[in-house]
C-alpha cells in the first residue's frame, strides 16, 4: 500500500454511468418510503429499483382503479338502494 495517493484526476459519483437513467433528487412521504423499502427488502432487491418498476408499470398499463363518472353514479345508487 502506498503512503499517498493522488486524488486529483479523480471524479465524484459512480465509476459506471447507467446508460438511460438520470439521477434525480425526489421527496417522498416518510410512509410512502417505508412501504418501499420493506417490500424491496422481502423481494431481496433494492427499493429505488421497486420504485422504478412500480412507475413503469404506471406508464406501461392503464390503471384499472380509474373510474369514470358514469361507473362512479352506478355505484352510488347502487349503494344507496341497499340502504333504504
């Protein structure tokens, strides 16, 4: 091991740049995090990767939890018959 050594060609962040990825700076809530990083820990993988996956997936495949105005009045009088 040397005594010294020169540092200043040196470069701050990874040594691999990831090609297609941009690192970014994001505030999450506490919880959402959490959730994140304790699911990604059970599946053995990181939780920024998780994170990653869960948008594409956004992106990728319309979410089937929309709901239209129609579907949403259906619902309604659906439940509201039931109670009276």
């Amino acid at each position: 091991m040397r005594q010294e050594y020169d540092f200043s060609g040196g470069k701050r962040g990874a040594m691999i740049p990831s090609q297609g990825k941009t690192r970014i700076t994001i505030y999450l809530d506490n919880d959402v995090l959490d959730h994140f990083r304790a699911e990604a820990e059970a599946k053995g993988m990181g939780y920024q990767t998780l994170i990653n996956q869960v948008l594409k997936q956004s992106i990728q495949s319309p979410s089937e939890q929309s709901i239209t105005e129609t579907d949403l009045r259906r619902i309604l009088r659906e439940e509201l018959s039931e109670t009276r």
